[in-house]
C-alpha cells in the first residue's frame, strides 16, 4: 500500500474520467476503508468474469452477443484490476512504460 504522506491512488475515477488521489496518514480512516472495500469487491468481480469467460469460452453454442458482452466485462474488470495495482504499488503509473 502507500506509505505516510504518499498520495493513494482511489479505485475511481472522477470527473472527465481523471484519477482521484487520497492523501492520509490513516490506513483505517473512513475514506481509506472504502478504497479497500471497493478494490475488494473490484477484485472479486474480476474473479467471477474469469471463471465465466473460462466457462464461456469453452462453450462451443455460446452466443457471439453474450462473449462480446462478457469481452466488454473483462475488459472493465481488466482496467480496475490494473488500477488496483498501481494504486498499490505493482505497476508503474498508467503514463510510464509497462515491463512484462
């Protein structure tokens, strides 16, 4: 996570789409715990999208409708995952070069 006096990368977007930040020294301050419960539940979400595109995808009669829906699922989920994962330090900030 961030250490004291390190802006927190929040797992929303404000207006216009721009990051929003927190800046506390509070790990267990209100507005710190809603960050770490929505990641939570963006996380587990990504999980669930997964194991349905697994089963999906294994599905020779699925619908071409509902695998662009779900790829349009996976693909928010993707992008939270992502954030969840700069906010917490795994991955360089969106503007810089990604290493795999």
């Amino acid at each position: 996570m961030t250490t004291p006096n390190e802006l927190r990368l929040l797992p929303w977007s404000g207006p216009g789409g721009k990051p929003c930040y927190l800046s506390t020294d509070d790990p267990g301050g209100y507005m710190s715990r809603l960050a770490d419960n929505v990641e939570a539940v963006q996380l587990g979400t990504a999980a669930q999208l997964l194991e349905m595109a697994s089963e999906s995808l294994a599905d020779e009669d699925a619908e071409p409708f509902e695998l662009r829906r779900l790829g349009h699922a996976l693909a928010d989920a993707l992008r939270d995952v992502l954030r969840v994962a700069v906010s917490r330090g795994h991955l360089p900030a969106a503007g810089e070069a990604h290493r795999i």
